[in-house]
C-alpha cells in the first residue's frame, strides 16, 4: 500500500518522502538533538512499535530518493502517519525557536544571526546525508531557491506544531507534493 495516495492518487510518494525527510533535517538542523527528540517523540505518542531506535528511523528516512543511502522501499500508510505525527509534535516542542526564526519583531542583526546559524548547519546536514548527483539536491541547494525553501520548510513545521498540527501537515504535504 503506498503512502498517502489512497486520498490523492496524483500524489507521487517520494515527493512525500523527500518533503518529510527535509521536515526532519529541518528539525536536525533547529536542535542539536533532534535525532533524541524525535525518538522521545516516537514514545510519547506510542510508536515504537513502528519505530522502535534510530537504525528503524534512519530505514524510514533512507526511502526518500535524494539520500546517499536510498532503499528504494516504499513506506505503508501506517509508516508515513507514524512520521507526520512525530514531525507534528517535536514541532510543538520547538515552536519558541520556530516563532524567533520566523518573526520580523527582533532587530535585523539578532535575525540574521539565528538564520545564518539554521542555514549553515541545514546545508551540512543535507550535504552530509543527501545524494548531490541528484538534480533535485543540487535544485535546492542553489542560493537562489535555498532562502525560500528554508523559509517555506519552517513554516510548515510552523504549522504542524499544536493542536490540528497533524492534519494541517498532512493536509500542506499532500498539497504541495507532486
């Protein structure tokens, strides 16, 4: 069964895959423990069945098709949700983080220096993880598309923290996707 086309059949997987995996990067890049955040998140919401350590995790994210390391496997259905609703919690816990990294409250200096911070360690980590051969990593790495994407992606994150988060992130990647 793949991924959440059983809503939208139109919707390719791995635009999916390669959304939530940047969703988690993104998380990575915000939190110098994201990988334990996001294994705290797979407890509190009892889904360690699904996920049970970060080996599993890492198989789950290696079937996007931009990483070094692509499975080529697809995720069930109950795989996927497993995800959003990690990535929609751990959302709520860096909201605060979020809200700064978004707002145009703080002097332009302070903002700055929280973006370039984001935007160093983001870069790493997809260069670290990614395959740069793909054009879809090379795409998103150009200086021109990177602001934006960074932008849009935490923006979803965003989104998905608090209360309806799950849905609204379900709802943004089967919308964006494909």
């Amino acid at each position: 069964m793949a991924f959440l086309t059983l809503t939208k059949t139109t919707v390719e997987e791995s635009d999916l895959i390669e959304q939530i995996d940047l969703l988690f990067i993104a998380v990575e890049a915000l939190d110098i423990n994201g990988v334990e955040a996001i294994m705290w998140a797979s407890r509190q919401l009892d889904l360690a069945d699904i996920i049970p350590n970060r080996v599993r995790l890492w198989r789950l994210r290696c079937c996007n098709p931009m990483r070094y390391r692509n499975q080529h496997k697809k995720l069930s259905l109950e795989e996927g949700d497993a995800l959003i609703q990690i990535l929609s919690l751990v959302a709520k816990r860096l909201y605060p983080t979020l809200h700064q990294l978004l707002s145009t409250t703080e002097p332009a200096d302070i903002i700055f220096q929280r973006w370039t911070f984001f935007h160093i360690r983001f870069i790493e980590l997809i260069k670290k993880t990614m395959n740069l051969h793909r054009h879809k990593v090379r795409h998103l790495l150009q200086d021109t598309a990177m602001s934006s994407n960074e932008r849009r992606i935490l923006t979803i994150l965003g989104l998905a923290a608090g209360e309806g988060g799950t849905q609204r992130l379900r709802a943004i990647l089967l919308a964006t996707a494909g």
